[in-house]
C-alpha cells in the first residue's frame, strides 16, 4: 500500500511540475509577444561572443559566388557594428542571412524592388509581423556553432549502421523471455544487456551529439515551416512554394524523429518526461537507431535544407529590415539610374549618435582634403556605406539616394601585416591594386574609396604615384572618392576630380570642426598651429612656419644652422 501512495505522489508532483513549466512558458510567450509590438524599433541589446560571431558569416562563406564586399572594405567601413545596430532577427536562419545580405550588394534593380515590397508588408501589417517573428523566435539559434558546420562535416561521420543496435534489442528481448522460463537468470541477463547498452550508448552518443543538436534544429526548421503555412500571405506564395516542396521532401525524416528529439533537445530544456525518456533511450538505443535513419535523409536532402534556410532567413531578413527603418529618424528608399552619377541629400553616419548630414550630387571622381579630424574619413565611409546598404537593405541613411548600380571597393583603414612580413607600405599597395584590377574589369561600374592613397611612403614619389594612380581610375567604368593631405594632388587632377574640402576654425586656441562638405581644395594649413594648441613650445611653433613659409616662397628647404 505505500508503495501505490509514494507512486501516486510522485505522479501528482509529476504532473503539477509539468503544469508549472507549461504555465510558465505560456506567461514567456506572452511576455515576449507584447515586446513585439511595444517595442518595435527600440535600439537592439544583445551581446556578441567572439565564437558566436564568427559564425554568422558561415551561411555567406557557402554562398558566395559573384561580387561581394571583402575583408577589406567590410573592416574598412566597420560593417560588423552596422550589422549588429540592424540585427532584429529571432533565429540563426536570419540572422547569417541578413549578413549574407550585407555582403552581397545585388546587382538586380528587379529584386531590390521585390525585397522593398517584402520589407513595407511587413513593416506596415503589424499583426501578420508579430505572428512571424514568433515563430522564428520558436526556430531560435544555433549556440556554438552554425548549422553549415556541421552540414559540412556529415562525411566524417561515415557509414552508420543499426545491426548492432538492433542485435542489442534482441537480446534484450530473450532476456525477457529467460525471465518467464527463469525469473533469476533472466534478470541477471536483462541487467547485463541494460549495463552494456548503457555504457556502450555514451561512448557512441559523444560522438554524435554535436549533430543531434543540428538535427534537432533542422527539424525546428520544418516546424517552423508548418507553422508559417498557416500564415500564408500572397505576397510570399513564391516563398511558400519552395517551403512546401523541400518540407515535403523530408517527410522521411520527421517520421519518428520524437525518439531522437525531446522536448528538452528541441528546446534547450528539459522537463521530468525527458528524463524519463532519457533512461529508455539509453537502455534501448532508440534514439541512435533513428539517428542513423535521420543522416541518411539529411545526406539525401542537404540542397531542401539550404534552400529553406534561404528561404526563412530571406523572410525574417526583410522583416528586421522594416525595424531597422523604425528605428531610423530619416531614411531614404533608394533610386537607380543607367547614368554613371551619385547623388544624396542629407546622407549621415548609420553609426554616429549625432552625425552631421552632407549632401552632394556627382558623375566624376571627388578628390577631398582638409586637416586631421575635420571629417575627410567619416565622409568617405559614410558615403562608402550607405552605396551598400542601397544595394543590401534597400534603405539609405538620408533624405534622398539617387545613383547607378556599383561594385563597392575600399582602401581605407589599413595595418601592417605582422604575421606576413608585409611594411604598411606593401599592405596599401596590395590594396589599391586589387581595387586597379576590378576597375579593369567590364562589368557593373565600380564605387571606390580611397584615403590617404601611398601614406606609407616619401613625399616625393607619393605625389607622383598617387596621381597616375587616381588618374587611372577615372579612365574606366569608375567613380573614385579620395581624401587625401596633398595639396599638390588637387592641382594635378583637377581635370579629372572635383575638389571638394572639410575645414576648421582656431579661435582663442581652441579648434572647431562644422563637419560639413564645401567645393575647391583646402585653403588653410592649421597643422603647426594645431601644435600650439596641444601645448607645444612657442619657439618650435614659430620655427616651423617659418620654414613652412620659406619652402612654398621657394620650393627648397633649408638646413638648419
């Protein structure tokens, strides 16, 4: 009789811990939907781990055929911090995508009107948002790594067979049976079976855990396309065709997946039933069996599982975008033109907590000087970033964006290559002649962005190199933005760059920057000045004008005595 009581009790404390966890997460689901809507727009807060980071990019390093932003325009431009400041997305299929977007400036006015539609739906049905974000909320992240890692590493795994597992589940059947014929002995062989399976089932179980975790989230994704079915919209029936078709491809692999995936796999926690389930599967290799059926269909279907996460990470992409737009005070949907020109209105800094606004309009290359810190280089990059946030995101940092289609090149905040041996002099001219190369191109006009072109070298064969080279780029296909310190260079190409200037004001010894794009070159020389600022000897400070002044009177320069 105490035996039922204590079995009857521990089933009511069962039952009342799983109303407990179902209550719980029904409140979460509340909590969660109502910061869906109270929230939209608010500036993103999460935390990036390197290791996390990292792996964002793994569904662009799969997909990266054609023209898209490299290593060094994407650190030039600190484009991993505009990702994060745009970063709305609830899953990892989003999440990589909406980077693979940044990446991949599209050469297509076609399809940037099509993601323009996606993004305006969205942002403006507030309900059917909400109802997606949901759901790729439920399909979640990858922790550690990305699903394509593991896709890619299915080979190792070899060969996997089930005869073991099934030969183990026979003996533990005529153990079974041994107990009706011989209660002790057939015990004594059920326990041997059960201490066997279970020590064998860890040793195994290791080695496979890593790809239960991406299995589990490969099922979410099938969940999550079911899900979304119900939602259907005209407005993605293309997308749902795919979905459809690959989900139902793999039919094969949900069949019987619970033996592999519980609640607490699916999920991330756990619950009493897992547990429980967790003993039955180590005892009777279930789980393993079905593992080894589920890679057969994975290995069979890797294309359908791309093509979904595409799919999803497409969607939920377009939706961030929509609260990357909330959350912008000004912005701009883009216009392309056939004519080799670019023009905008108030363009700012997606960075900046307070950017100063520029506007500009044209059809050659823009030569740009001015003093350290007046904001040669934060024009170049703000320029540089919203071309490719035209052709990623639709959607530009300004009140007005008009320009051609461009394959966007930078040279710009370069360092020595202390692990290859290369001076900073060697890294810049490695850069500017990959930049060169694509200019000779044919193909889509190129948008380049160079500052400070040769500061690695004397002054002499700067300038002279420096002006066939920006020459160079203003023969082809090519809209060229350089800022540079070189007077000179503003004489010597102004047949082919416009000259436009940042400058400051001294006053009382102070310095101010307005920040603001004006035409011509430099007119002032505040350097020597600016040293007097910072506290340097008076004396220093007028020796050096006076030999600035003897030099430009002259074109020498004097020894000192």
């Amino acid at each position: 009789m105490e035996y039922v009581v204590f079995a009857v009790v521990m089933l009511v404390l069962i039952v009342i811990l799983m109303l407990k966890g179902l209550y719980d997460y029904k409140e979460s689901e509340k909590r969660f939907i109502k910061k869906l809507y109270d929230e939209y727009g608010a500036f993103p807060q999460r935390e990036y781990k390197p290791e996390q980071f990292a792996n964002i990019s793994h569904y662009f390093q799969k997909h990266k055929k054609g023209f898209y932003i490299d290593d060094i325009t994407w650190n030039d431009l600190n484009l991993d911090e505009v990702f994060k400041r745009m970063n709305y997305t609830y899953s990892s299929a989003g999440e990589e995508y909406l980077y693979h977007t940044l990446r991949k400036p599209c050469m297509e006015e076609k399809e940037l009107l099509r993601r323009e539609e996606m993004i305006e739906y969205f942002r403006l049905h507030t309900d059917e948002r909400v109802s997606y974000q949901f759901v790729f909320h439920t399909l979640g992240k990858m922790r550690k790594f990305s699903i394509y890692d593991y896709l890619d590493y299915l080979d190792q795994l070899g060969e996997r067979k089930n005869l073991r597992h099934y030969f183990s589940l026979i003996l533990i059947l005529l153990s079974i049976v041994g107990m009706l014929i011989n209660l002790p002995i057939g015990i004594c062989a059920l326990v041997c079976v059960l201490i066997y399976n279970n020590i064998s089932y860890f040793k195994i179980k290791n080695e496979i855990e890593p790809y239960i975790t991406s299995f589990a989230y490969i099922f979410r994704i099938l969940e999550c396309v079911k899900k979304l079915q119900t939602k259907k919209t005209d407005i993605l029936s293309s997308e749902f065709e795919i979905l459809k078709r690959c989900s139902s491809s793999m039919n094969g692999y949900k069949r019987g997946s619970f033996l592999l995936m519980s609640g607490g796999r699916m999920s991330g926690s756990g619950s009493p039933l897992d547990l429980l389930l967790d003993f039955i599967r180590m005892g009777f290799h279930l789980d393993l069996i079905k593992f080894n059926q589920m890679l057969l269909e994975v290995r069979k279907h890797i294309s359908e599982i791309d093509q979904m996460i595409t799919v999803l990470g497409r969607i939920e992409t377009m939706i961030a975008i929509g609260e990357y737009r909330e959350s912008l005070t000004t912005y701009a949907v883009p216009k392309f033109t056939e004519e080799l020109s670019i023009r905008a209105d108030e363009l700012y800094h997606p960075l900046l907590a307070e950017p100063v606004k520029n506007s500009f309009s044209t059809d050659q290359s823009i030569l740009i000087t001015g003093s350290n810190a007046s904001g040669k280089s934060t024009f170049l990059k703000t320029v540089a970033l919203n071309a490719i946030l035209a052709q990623t995101i639709h959607t530009c940092l300004a009140e007005q964006y008009t320009g051609s289609l461009f394959r966007i090149v930078s040279s710009m905040s370069l360092k020595d290559d202390v692990q290859g041996g290369d001076s900073y002099y060697m890294v810049e001219i490695k850069a500017i002649k990959r930049i060169m190369d694509m200019v000779r191109e044919e193909g889509t006009p190129v948008l380049c962005f160079v500052d400070e072109v040769l500061r690695g070298t004397n002054t002499v064969e700067r300038i002279a190199a420096s002006t066939q080279i920006l020459q160079s780029m203003t023969k082809q296909n090519c809209i060229c933005f350089a800022a540079t310190h070189d007077i000179e260079l503003t004489y010597l190409l102004e047949n082919h760059y416009c000259n436009y200037h940042f400058s400051e004001e001294i006053e009382e010894n102070d310095i101010s920057f307005n920040y603001k794009i004006m035409n011509g070159r430099a007119q002032t020389r505040n350097a020597i000045k600016l040293l007097g600022i910072m506290g340097y000897s008076p004396d220093i400070i007028k020796d050096a004008e006076n030999m600035a002044e003897n030099f430009l009177k002259s074109g020498v320069w004097q020894a000192l005595d």
